[in-house]
C-alpha cells in the first residue's frame, strides 16, 4: 500500500513542470514576507531581485513589437506591485525593530539608498522621496491610466467592426477559418488586455499613496519607539530612523518608477514590425532639415553671452553634424544611376498570321499604374493571393474551377481606377487607393470620417477613403475598414459569382465531367454523349447558376438527368428535373435549418391569370403590359419587406410558373428567388408572409 502511494506521488512530481509551480510559489513567497520576520541579508537579495525584475520588464516593453506580444504585462503589474508593498511591510518590521542599532539595521541597500543617494542628508532624502511619488504619480501613472482608459474604450467600439471585416474577408475567400479563428481571438485579446491595463494602472497609483503614508507611518513610530523604548535623544532617533525610512522608500519607489514608464510605453506604443528604439531613430533622425534647423536654433543659443558657451556649441556641432550626413546620404540615393535597359533591336516586319489572333480572356482586370503594386508579382502584390484565394473558395462553393484571371495595366484608365472584363465586355469597374483604406458605412455608424466620400463598387453602400491613421477611429464608429486590394477582390468576387452561368463554357462542362469521371465513369460515359449532347447539359448547368444554384452535387444533377434524357433533351425540362431532385439543397441554401419557411406567393386570382397564359407554352408567352408592370412593381415591394424582416425574398409559385416567372422577374428584382412547390421538402413548413396581387398577411 504505502509503495503504490510513493509511487503515486512521484507520478503526480513527475507531471508537474517548474514553470507551474513558479507563479504560485512566487506569490506564497510575497505573502509570507508580510507576516514573516525577514533577516537583512534576505531583505537585500530581495529589494535586488525587485530592481533586477523592474528593469527587465522595462526592457521587454521598450523591445516589444506589438502590444499583444506583452499580453501579460497587467498580471505582471499586480504581482510586482504587491512584491514592492510586501518588501515596504518586512522593511518596515526590521526598521522599527532594529533602528536602533544604527543605519545597517535594515539590510546594505537600503542604507546605501538612504546614505550615499541622497548623501546621508535626511532632509534632502524627503525631497528625492516626494519628487519621485509626484512624477510617478501625476505624470507617468496618470497619463498611462488616461490612455489605457480611451484605448479600452476604442477597443470595445471597434470590435463590431474589425469582426464584421474578418467576416468579410472570409466570405469573400480571402482568408482561411483558421486565420480567422487567430484573428477573431487576437480581436477579443486586445480588448481585453487594454480593459486589464484600465484597471492595472490605479495598482501603480495605490503604490504611489500607500508609499507615502508607509513613510510618515515609519517616521513618526520610529521617534516614538526610539524615544521612549530605546532612550535614543529626539535628534538622533530623528536621524536614524528617518534616514532608514527614506531608504527604504527610496529602493521601494524607484522601480515603481521604472514599472510606470513600462506600463507607459506599452499602451501608447503604436503596433509596428519595429520596437520603439528603432521607431524612435527612424521617424525623429531621418529628416536633415530639421536636425540642421535645431543646430542652427542650438548654436544660436550658445554665442549669447552668459549662457554655457561651450555645451550649447558642442551639441550644435554633433546636430549639425548628423544633419550633414543624412543629406550626404539622401543626395547618394538621388543621384544614383537609374537602371537602364538596352534597347532591344526593331525585328524586322513579317507577314500576318494566324498566332497574331489572339483569343479572348474569359476573366480581365485591368488597373491604372498606381495601383500596379498590388498586382506586381516582384513586390509581391498583395491583391494576387487574394484572387488566388478567390477562384478556390469559388471551386469549392460554387462547383467548377472558374478561368484564370489575366491582370494588365491600362494607361488610357485614371491612375486609381480599374475595371473587370468578361470576355473583352466590362463588367464592372471602380477607384481604389494604394495605401489607403476604404470605410464602408453598414448602415449605423456614431460619426463621420474626414476623407473621400465614395461608393463600394461591389455592394453599393456609402463609402470614404481614409488614411491609414484613422484605421481605429473608423473601426469605432461602427464602419467596415478595408484596403484597396480587399476592394478590388471583393467586387470581383462578387461579379463572379453574380455571372457564374457566363463562366460556365464547354470547356469548363467537359473538364467537370472528367473530373466526375475518375469517380463514376461508367455514369459519364452512358449519358455523354450518347445519350445527351454536352451543349444541353451545359444549358441546364448555366441555368441552376444564373438561379443562384450550386453545382457542387454533380452526381445527384447527372443522375437526373440521365433518367429523363431518353424522355426528353429539352433543356428547361431537364432543368424543372434537376431542380426537383436539389429540392432540399436549394431549400437549405434559402432557409438553413429545419424551422418554417417564411416566404411569398401569389394572389390565388394572378395565379388562375398567369396559369392560363402559360397554357399554350411557355416558350412564347408574353405579358399585358399593365400586368407585366403591376407583377414587378408588387414583387419588389414584397422582396423589400421580407428583407427588412431579415428574410430571404423567396416566391412560392406552381411548377408549371416556376420558369417563366424567375426569367421573367430576374432582371427587375435581382433578390428574388422563386422556388416551385414540388421542390420544397414534405418536412418543411410553410408560412405566407406577403401575397402579390392581393393584401399583406
């Protein structure tokens, strides 16, 4: 029995790791100091080890790139915080115990910061002591907790924001789920951590205060002990012990001081790839003109009479001299040669060919030379991994792998503008801003930006170009804040998927069944094209794309039309086919879950009306156009209502309308879709919600 308990807890030692053990030891050790006496050896090592800890967090907050690299700065404040207070209260023990031996009672530190930092004068010790507290408490701990006050504030304003452009961007293909997971967890860390330093910094200001009544309260229990238990004269004990508490205030206040100028550093430092040593050189020091007006300033200042000639003439000289060399520097770099090519030799003209027609691309974006950065592989343009992204998040989405966008520039467009082509037509075509950011307002913003008004060329919503400064400013007031490659992808992506039926070719339907071929091939090779031509099944496929209908479910799509090829080859049959057999799909894709359907129909009158207009065939059926106009105008008044429910303007029509009235309706009102009854799963429950041609339920 007692073997298997030794061997028990040697297998408990053995899971435990050093580093889990230190911050619970460390924090039983600060709480033993307060109620246990401390020898002056211990206390020395100490109030070392608190200096020694001081400084070095002051040298990870200055080396720190971004802010959430010290994401354990807060804990590390209060922990620090109550080692200084658990030192002041051992001291104090020793001090009020001891004094009265001489200046050594309370350890050497403490007699060489109360002796040879303020040379023995007690008087003068008190001035350092309160100089001390009021710079770290009224300047550098009341600044820092003012800052961290207002970025806590702006952190949680903006994470509406920063998380609906996360959204976005993965939506739009741009980034993977687990980049947005990181980026989601990044978001709600910052907020966090600046919440945290909100509070941690009133640690710093009740160290300041507790350190000064810690003070008075030694002195005066020092005169009052020496005198009257020790027999020490007034003067004397009055020396002793003040000295002794100017010491140990001294040692305790300093790297309070230091803490307070990390904690500044880190919530008024802006993120960079840089730590603060290197932002400082490279934004203060790079501009000549200015160092060389601050020498001229300097030197000025040191020909008048009186003043310290020498000094001011000194630094004059080393200003001046770095204001020198950095125009020495910037006038190499402006005066290098540029890299010429050589001229390549004129071939000589030759006869006409069939390799001078060129095809067309299916897909073209074409930009204006300041925004050839984004799309210039040598600089590594950020807006081709984003199209790269793009066409796979489409494969995987949509079902087939849409052609390779071909990127040129184009002198004849505006240097921001760009435009996409389908086939040499353009699509659509915008301005974006290298360098700057694009604030899109959703709808509730709390104020304004200065900056370009605009419009997002892909959704349509108001919009202002923005300098990146002002990232989180617009981030607070509730806009979505994107960069100029973001936009570009993201209003291609939208076209793409809006003509997704376009992309679909012949080559693009014979690559899919080969693709479905190393799968299923006898299924391939039975239907094409024995059975069906490849030109009526991509007709079917472009039609379920032009509907919003997915193509990921090739198999259930060849299947069907399989079964009813040898019927029928016309195509909008086939298609009312497939569409029966994706019902649930299309369904899911509408109203996700398995809750009621929400949707509109038709007046039971326009219905009889539309049916018997249908009853010759669909293929030549035209509209009155009094009717035509009424069925669109109440269409798009019953989509606007369903949107501002939060619904999908969804119309539930017989199967035999289903056809005519989504071509028909498509151009008018490019929200609605119109689902036929025999697509909707038996399960689902259906709630009218609006009725066209009649009254709102």
């Amino acid at each position: 029995m007692a073997t298997s308990s030794s061997l028990g807890m040697q297998n408990f030692l053995g899971r435990l790791n050093v580093t889990q053990l230190a911050a619970p030891m460390l924090i039983m050790m600060i709480l033993a100091m307060m109620v246990l006496p401390l020898p002056a050896f211990v206390l020395d090592l100490l109030f070392t080890f608190n200096i020694a800890i001081s400084v070095l967090v002051l040298l990870v907050a200055i080396n720190t790139q971004k802010t959430l690299d010290f994401s354990v700065f807060p804990t590390v404040l209060l922990v620090t915080t109550l080692l200084r207070l658990s030192l002041n209260v051992a001291s104090t023990r020793v001090v009020l115990i001891e004094g009265h031996t001489g200046p050594a009672a309370a350890g050497k530190v403490i007699e060489a910061f109360g002796h040879f930092l303020v040379g023995g004068n007690f008087a003068v010790g008190i001035v350092v002591f309160m100089i001390l507290v009021i710079i770290n408490f009224m300047v550098i701990t009341k600044g820092a907790g003012r800052v961290a006050e207002v970025s806590a504030r702006f952190a949680l304003d903006a994470m509406p924001g920063k998380q609906m452009a996360i959204d976005a961007d993965l939506n739009a293909g741009l980034i993977g789920e687990d980049e947005a997971r990181q980026r989601r967890q990044d978001v709600a860390r910052e907020s966090e951590f600046y919440g945290s330093m909100d509070g941690a910094s009133k640690f710093v200001r009740g160290d300041a205060i507790a350190g000064i009544i810690i003070m008075l309260i030694n002195i005066v229990g020092g005169l009052f002990i020496g005198i009257f238990q020790h027999n020490m004269d007034f003067a004397v004990a009055g020396k002793t012990y003040t000295l002794l508490t100017i010491g140990d205030g001294l040692v305790a206040q300093i790297p309070g001081l230091i803490i307070s100028i990390a904690a500044g550093l880190v919530v008024t430092r802006v993120s960079d790839d840089r730590d603060v040593g290197q932002q400082v050189l490279g934004q203060m020091f790079r501009n000549p003109k200015s160092l060389a007006i601050t020498a001229g300033i300097i030197g000025t200042l040191g020909l008048i009479p009186g003043m310290p000639n020498l000094v001011f003439l000194l630094l004059a000289s080393t200003t001046g001299y770095l204001a020198w060399r950095m125009g020495q520097r910037e006038q190499r770099i402006a005066a290098a040669p540029p890299v010429t090519v050589a001229p390549t030799s004129v071939p000589e003209a030759v006869e006409a060919s069939w390799s001078d027609v060129a095809p067309l691309d299916v897909l073209g974006l074409e930009v204006g030379y300041r925004l050839i950065p984004l799309v210039d592989k040598s600089q590594d343009g950020e807006l081709l991994r984003r199209i790269r992204g793009i066409r796979k998040k489409f494969a995987q989405e949509v079902g087939f792998l849409v052609s390779p966008v071909h990127i040129r520039d184009n002198l004849e467009l505006k240097p921001n503008a760009y435009r996409i082509l389908l086939k040499g037509v353009e699509l659509g075509a915008g301005e974006a801003y290298a360098g700057q950011l694009l604030a899109i307002n959703p709808g509730r913003v709390a104020g304004t930006l200065n900056g370009t008004p605009t419009i997002d060329p892909a959704f349509g919503l108001p919009a202002v170009w923005i300098d990146v400064g002002l990232r989180d400013n617009a981030q607070a007031y509730g806009y979505t804040v994107v960069d100029a490659s973001t936009v570009v992808a993201t209003h291609l992506n939208h076209l793409i998927l809006t003509h997704a039926g376009e992309l679909l070719g012949r080559q693009e339907v014979q690559q899919l069944l080969d693709h479905l071929a190393k799968e299923m091939p006898k299924l391939v090779e039975d239907l094409v094209p024995k059975v069906l031509p490849l030109g009526t099944l991509q007709k079917v496929l472009q039609s379920l794309l032009d509907e919003g209908v997915h193509i990921r479910d090739m198999r259930t799509i060849i299947e069907t039309v399989a079964d009813h090829a040898s019927r029928t080859q016309n195509a909008d049959e086939l298609l009312g086919q497939v569409r029966n057999a994706l019902g649930r799909a299309i369904v899911q894709q509408l109203f996700p879950g398995n809750g009621e359907m929400q949707v509109m129909s038709l007046d039971p009158s326009l219905e009889r009306l539309l049916m018997q207009a249908v009853a010759g065939g669909s293929e030549n059926t035209s509209f009155e156009p009094g009717l035509a106009d009424t069925l669109v105008r109440e269409a798009a008044a019953a989509a606007q209502r369903q949107e501002s429910l939060g619904m999908p303007a969804v119309l539930l029509v017989p199967s035999s309308l289903r056809l005519l009235l989504s071509r028909f309706l498509r151009r008018s009102v490019t929200q609605l879709k119109v689902l036929a009854h025999s697509e909707v799963p038996e399960n689902r429950i259906i709630k009218v919600t609006s009725v066209i041609g009649g009254t709102t339920t």
